[in-house]
C-alpha cells in the first residue's frame, strides 16, 4: 500500500500536505451539478486531488480527510437542510478501511453546521464503479441503498467524497425521496469526469473497493 512520509504535492516537507501546498492547492470550492441536483466541491481530482483523496482513504491518513471537509463546511453555504445523508461504502472496503469516507466527511460538516447525519447503506453487493459507464454505473447501484432511519417530510443534504457521474447521488436521492425526503443538494469532496476517471489501483471512487 502506498503510504506517504512526506508530502503528496512536493515530497519534501514530513506533513502529509505541507503548509505551503495547502495553500497552493486549488481549494476554491465551486457549485457543480450532478444527478439534477445542485452541489458543491472542494477540490478537482487531478494528481494532487488524487493523492489526496487515496491518503485519505487508503493511506491510514483518516485526518486529513476530516481537514478537508472542515475546509469545505468553512467555504460553501452551510444548506438549509434538516440533515445530512452520507453516501454508503461497499462491506469490503469498509472492513478494509475501518471506516466509511463518506461517513467521516458527512460527520466533520454535522459538526461544523449543527446538523444530524444519517448514514446511508448497501443493501446488496454491487460491482466495483471503476471501469464501468455511466449506463452500467446507473444499473449497477440502481436498489442497492437503504437509510434506516426515518426520512418522512425531511429536507436532506446528500454528501459523498468524491463524484464521477453522479451515480451514486442519483441512487441515494432516490433512496431519500421514496421515504418522503426532499433532497436540497450535495457536498463532495472532489469531483472528476469519466475521462479522469481514477485507475483501479487508487481506488478513490466512493464504493471502489480498496
Ligand atoms: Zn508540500
């Protein structure tokens, strides 16, 4: 497993991202769109975005991820939402984590926003994302997600760490709107494209396995 020592952007500095890259880094969180929903990102996966989001998630540097998202809850308009939903992990890669990204992320805005999380689950197996279409992404998590808690005249904020298609926002919405939910919108913490979309070996899409 790829553990950095030093930091991901320069290499040089003993901090996973040193002072002076977290500065650099490109952090201005911007309004994206996904699934016919309004959202927000904090960061555009390219290198830095995916060494980022790899340490976070594979790399033992669970704080960082939580950094990350208080940057977020800082620089996007906290939702007007009577709580957030975070998106589910596959069993493996949460055995294999010890936790769930989008877990982690959803706590750390809670906190900074005074909000209620709710997680969300897997229902059944599904398929790695990596590699797929979007077709075959939509297919493959179409039913897969359950919220165990009720949701009936809630307005909800979807949070993930990191979108590709929207596929997995489009499923949980759906999720929340069939037990009577409203859905506001979403917070990510990176966003890509299917051009860009990670190798199978950094495993940073939200349900890749690890
Ligand atoms: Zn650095």
């Amino acid at each position: 497993m790829f553990l950095p020592s030093n930091c991901v952007s320069c290499g040089r500095e003993p901090s996973v991202l040193c002072e002076s890259c977290r500065l650099g880094l490109n952090e201005s969180v911007r309004p994206i769109s996904r699934a016919g929903l309004d959202g927000f990102c904090l960061i555009e996966y390219g290198d830095l975005g995916s060494a980022l989001l790899h340490a976070f998630k594979s790399g033992g540097f669970f704080a960082l991820g939580q950094s990350l998202a208080a940057r977020l809850a800082v620089l996007q308009p906290k939702p007007t939402v009577d709580l957030l939903v975070a998106a589910p992990s596959s069993a493996e890669a949460t055995r294999a984590r010890g936790f769930v990204p989008a877990g982690v992320i959803a706590a750390t805005l809670g906190r900074a926003w005074g909000l209620p999380v709710f997680e969300s689950c897997l229902v059944r197996e599904v398929a790695d994302q990596a590699g797929l279409s979007a077709d075959q992404r939509r297919r493959n998590l179409a039913g897969a997600m359950a919220v165990g808690q009720p949701l009936s005249g809630k307005t909800v904020w979807l949070v993930d760490d990191i979108t590709t298609t929207g596929s997995t926002l489009a499923e949980l919405a759906a999720v929340c709107r069939a037990a009577g939910a409203s859905v506001a919108g979403f917070s990510t913490l990176a966003q890509t494209s299917l051009r860009h979309n990670p190798s199978p070996h950094l495993a940073v899409e939200g349900l890749n396995s690890p």
